[in-house]
C-alpha cells in the first residue's frame, strides 16, 4: 500500500495544527511566568499604605508649624466676623496686627 504525497503533507499539517491548538490552549489555561522586574517592585513599594504609626505622626504639629496654624485659626475668625473683607484686606490686617 503507497501513500501519495497528498496524503502525506495533509497528515503533517494536522499534526501541526493539534500542535499549534494544544500550545495556544494551554497557554491560554496556565499563562507563562512573568518575571517582575525592579521598577515594578519599586513601584509597588512606593504605592504601598501608610501604617498607622505614619498616619499618626502625619497628624501630629511640627513645633514651627504651630505659629501657621494660630495664623490660619485668625484668618478664618476674623473671615467669620467680617465676611465682606477681601483676602488683601485681612493680610493687611494681620500685619497691622503683629
């Protein structure tokens, strides 16, 4: 019994189709690895949450902070009382003031 060569290329083309079907099957059920690389990693470092002791430290007033928060506590009393005062009218004010 001969094979015509017909027959015999159509056998390597399936064979090389259930290949080809079988490779992007499976890749497509298990991907291959990625191997992360550094910036990822250090992206990934930089984006991570805060802990609470850094929440907490954030919270706390730095002792020269202390001078521009009695500042802005004045501005926004003295906005209250006088609304109609423009934002050049209450810095005036505060250098007048001290």
């Amino acid at each position: 019994m001969t094979l015509d060569y017909d027959l015999i290329i159509f056998y390597i083309k399936v064979f090389f189709s259930c290949v080809a079907v079988l490779t992007l099957g499976l890749t497509l059920i298990r991907p291959a690895p990625v191997k992360k690389s550094n910036s990822i990693q250090r992206t990934a470092r930089q984006s991570k949450l805060p802990s609470v002791e850094e929440i907490e430290n954030m919270n706390q007033v730095i002792p020269h902070q202390k001078n521009q928060k009695k500042r802005a506590d004045e501005i926004i009393k003295l906005a209250r009382k006088n609304p109609q005062l423009t934002a050049n009218q209450v810095s005036q004010w505060l250098r007048d003031k001290g």
